[in-house]
C-alpha cells in the first residue's frame, strides 16, 4: 500500500510528464506556425520544458518535508496509541472506570519510549 507522501510524488510526476508531452506537441506541430516565429518554436519548448521541471521538483520537496526520523517516530507512535488505545479500553469502545485519554496518551508515549 502506498503512502500519502508516494501517492502525492506520483501525482507530480504525472502531471510532470503531461505537461512535458503537451509541450513536444508544440514541437510537432510546428509545421503550422507562420514562418517569422518558426525559429522560436524550439526556444519556446525547451524553456516550458526546464520551466515544468523546475515546478515538479520544488513541489517534490515540498512533498517530502518530514525525516526519516520524523516518519519512523510518528509511526512507532501510531502502534503505541494503537496498545494503549487497547489497553485502556472497554471491548465495546468505551474507556475503562477512571481513565482519561490523557490517560491513553500518556501510556502511548511511554510505550513509543521504549520501542
């Protein structure tokens, strides 16, 4: 199963790729273009090619903002909160007698601390 982050950077290059392919279309159908501007039409395609490039790269990054240790600390959090959560509750969902999900976080984090 992929992640957010996997299905986002799949989305940019995609729409990486479309855009790249939209533009060669101009490449192609140069024949169509008048004479005087003939000469631009290459100019024009690889600057919208290192253009869309440059876009898709920054918008990866911004994708990708979280270490490595962020994610591996996020996830030993979320089977932490997933025991305590099991733990501190009743079969039908409901907390025991007593306890808070101040509670249940609380044990989480201690649970994480010695994951």
């Amino acid at each position: 199963m992929a992640t957010t982050e996997e299905q986002a950077i799949a989305a940019i290059n995609a729409a990486e790729q479309m855009a790249i392919s939209n533009v060669q279309l101009i490449r192609q159908l140069k024949k169509l273009i008048p004479e005087p501007f003939d000469s631009l039409t290459d100019v024009a395609v690889a600057t919208n090619t290192a253009g869309i490039q440059t876009v898709a790269a920054a918008e990866r990054k911004a994708v990708r903002t979280v270490s490595k240790a962020a994610r591996t600390s996020r996830r030993n959090l979320s089977k932490a909160l997933r025991e305590a959560n099991a733990r501190l509750r009743k079969k039908n969902g409901q907390l025991k007698k007593g306890k808070t999900q101040s509670d249940v976080m609380r044990l989480a984090q201690r649970l994480k601390k010695k994951m």
